[in-house]
C-alpha cells in the first residue's frame, strides 16, 4: 500500500543488456529492490531491454536496434524508419559515431511529456543526452555516472595506431555531449570515490552536486557453494573480451606463461568477435585447448561458475566501479585485481593486487594463489566478508531512495 514517503519513480537507461555490461544490471537489481521498499518503478530502456523482476514495469523506448549481436551496422530497411530521430541515429552511425545516448534522449523525453503527472523525480542511469535537460525541466531529475566514458575514450585512443584513433574519436564525439550535460544536473550519484574524482575532472562536476553510494551483489545468485566442487586449476574472469580497457589480452599473457609450468584453464565470461582481437592472441599464444569463452547464461550458472573456480579475475586498465569484483568476492573466490582506478577502493585488503597491464606480475600473483590453498582459503573469505559488510542492493536502493527525497525536496523550495 502507498505511504506518504512512496515515490513514482521514472528509471532510464539506453541499452540495459542483462546479462554483461553494467547498466543492465545495475537496472534490474536498483529497480527491483525499490519496489521491494514499496516505490513504483518504471524503466524507460532501448535495445538490449533489461530483465526486470516482478513489479518493475518495463516501458520499450525502441531505437533501431543498429548494434544488435546478430546484425551489428546494419542497414534498416526503408519501411522501419519512423521519425527524424531515426534518420539522425543512422546518419550518426554512417558517419562513424555512437548514437545513442543522444537519440535515446531525445525520444523518451518525447514520451515523457505525455506522462508528466506520472512521475515524482526521474533517474538518468548514464544517457547524459541533451534530452536531458529537457526532462529537467518537467520533473526531479537524478543523474548518475558510474565512470565518465572519457576514461574509455583515453584509454582506448593510446591503444590504437594509425587511422583507428581516427575512428575513435568519432566514435566517442558523444562524450563531448556528455561533459556539456553533467554539470547542468545535480545531483549526480556515483560509485565510488575514484569514478567521483573522474567525473569531475572530466566532465567538471562540481564535487558537492555528487552522492557517492556503492553498487550491490544479488546474493541470491552469487555466494558460496560449498556442496560443490572447485574445478581444479579453473581461472575466470567476466570481462568484455575485445575491449582493450578490460585488460583480457593482459591475462592471456599471463595464463599462457602460468600454462607452460601449471596445469591451469581460464574462462572468460564474454562473447569475443569471431576473427578479432581476441581470438588472434589466443590463436597466437597456442591457447586455444586452455581458454573458453562463455555467454548468455543466466546469473545463477554464473553464480556457480565463479563459486566453482579456483581462482578469479579482474585485469581491467581502468574501472569505476567493477560489480564482477564485487560478485567474485561474494561467491568466495580468490580474486586478483589490477591495481587501478576503484579497484583497491572496492576490494580492500581482501584480494591480492597487480599494476595494470602487466603480465609477468598478473602470472605470479595467479601462480602464487594456485600453488597454496592456504592461501585462496584466506583471500576467498576476506573477500566474501568485505561483502557481506558493503554491498547489499537493498542499501543502494534505501539511500538511492533518500536522494530522490532530497531532489524533490530542493525542486520545491526553489518553485
């Protein structure tokens, strides 16, 4: 039954795939878990849509769908065409860019005129589109940015040579949208403390329109499993495979040494592009009977797949936040990090730590955790304590859900 502190809760979000990638889980978890303390939640999501659980009402923002994974670039066909909206996110994807976030924006905040007495305060989950500050103007709005994409962008452009830092740049020309729209919203939530001194340096947020509120673990799915096994030898790491700032070539490397003296495999959860990057070093470095790649299964199968491994991962450059650490940790699985970014912030002292991008020393922290069970006994619980004591959904959303009171609360005083 509604209360007097219930809120009508708008949650967008431009891509919500469920099963990889933060937004999508982030969504479905901060979603359910306000409905749970008694608020009514709509997302407003394109393409991938998100799972939502019972009682979370999903509102289909379809874009053209241009990246889907079965048909990515392609071309639509003359009939799916609908409005100028969709002329501009094909123009924007022939020319090179990322449409996205701004034609995302654009066309919920022509649904969200029709709906405005619905909604009590609106939370942006990272579209930062100029729609936005549209969407300002007719109700509380929350931003939040997990980790500015000019650290992608970075990254990413001194990995390239040649004519793909061209590509690159076009390709995040959106992040220039974004760096104007964050400073106009306030206030904006985030992950932690490294992704806030991002956000302001890059986007120039000013630090008292920020509210720090760690990211969660759905503990139904990932914990411990004592009635099963740990498959020997069993390394993994959930990581977008062909994504230089995730740092799966790192570990490549470093399995590909640890295998010529240790019996080990590694599983990465991820889908990498057939005859890319990915594939080619796994190719070139023999570890083609070591290495599997897995997706689309669901979060309880990968629940048991990180509980029932020795030993996890994450090798990533750069991280804002990194949920994977966290769900590691809360299965009970030893975990290395790179030592970047949130990273240590996330982890504590409960995982062993390594400089990003470094084989020899990513190999010899993985030798050492699979060379002594004493060892992954002791990081395995440290990790999963840390958990227990940190990162439940229910706080997120409890004091998501104060946020939201203090916006609409200022929004009022300042009518």
């Amino acid at each position: 039954m509604a209360g007097p502190d219930t809120l009508r809760v708008a949650l967008l979000s431009y891509r919500s795939k469920p099963t990889c990638g933060g937004q999508g889980v982030y969504v479905r978890h901060l979603s359910r878990e306000l409905v749970a303390l008694g608020h009514h939640v709509e997302v407003f999501s394109g393409q991938p849509y998100p799972e939502l659980d019972e009682g979370v009402v999903l509102n289909k923002v379809p874009s053209l769908d241009l990246y889907r994974d079965e048909d990515p670039f392609r071309t639509p066909a003359l009939g799916e065409y609908r409005d100028l909206i969709d002329l501009l996110e094909v123009a924007t994807m022939w020319t090179g860019g990322f449409p996205e976030p701004l034609t995302f924006s654009l066309r919920v905040l022509r649904e969200l005129r029709k709906r405005r007495g619905d909604f009590d305060v609106v939370q942006d989950n990272q579209v930062l589109g100029y729609g936005m500050l549209g969407i300002g103007k007719l109700f509380p709005l929350v931003g939040t940015v997990h980790h500015p994409i000019s650290v992608d962008r970075r990254i990413e452009l001194e990995a390239a040579r040649g004519t793909r830092r061209l590509s690159l740049r076009r390709w995040y020309g959106f992040v220039r949208m974004q760096r104007r729209v964050a400073p106009r919203l306030n206030p904006i939530l985030t992950v932690s403390g490294s992704s806030l001194d991002d956000i302001h340096r890059d986007f120039r947020v000013p630090r008292e329109n920020m509210r720090l509120i760690p990211l969660g673990v759905d503990t139904r799915y990932f914990r411990p499993r004592p009635e099963l096994p740990r498959v020997k030898g069993r390394i993994i790491a959930v990581a977008s495979a062909d994504s230089p700032m995730k740092g799966v070539a790192t570990l490549l490397r470093a399995v590909a040494k640890l295998a010529t003296e240790r019996d080990v495999t590694l599983t990465v959860v991820s889908k990498p592009t057939p005859g890319g990057p990915t594939e080619s070093l796994v190719s070139e470095l023999a570890l083609g009977d070591r290495v599997r790649f897995v997706h689309g299964i669901s979060d309880d199968e990968l629940g048991e797949l990180i509980a029932t491994s020795e030993i996890s991962v994450v090798p990533s450059l750069y991280e804002g936040f990194s949920l994977p650490a966290v769900e590691h940790m809360a299965c009970g699985t030893p975990l290395v990090v790179s030592r970047t970014g949130a990273l240590p912030e996330v982890v504590g002292d409960a995982a062993v730590q390594v400089p990003p991008g470094d084989p020899e020393e990513l190999a010899a922290a993985l030798r050492g955790l699979h060379d002594s069970a004493a060892l992954r006994e002791r990081v395995g619980q440290a990790g999963y304590r840390r958990v227990q004591e940190r990162y439940t959904w229910r706080a997120v959303a409890t004091r998501t859900a104060e946020i939201y009171h203090e916006t609409i609360k200022s929004r009022t005083a300042d009518a």
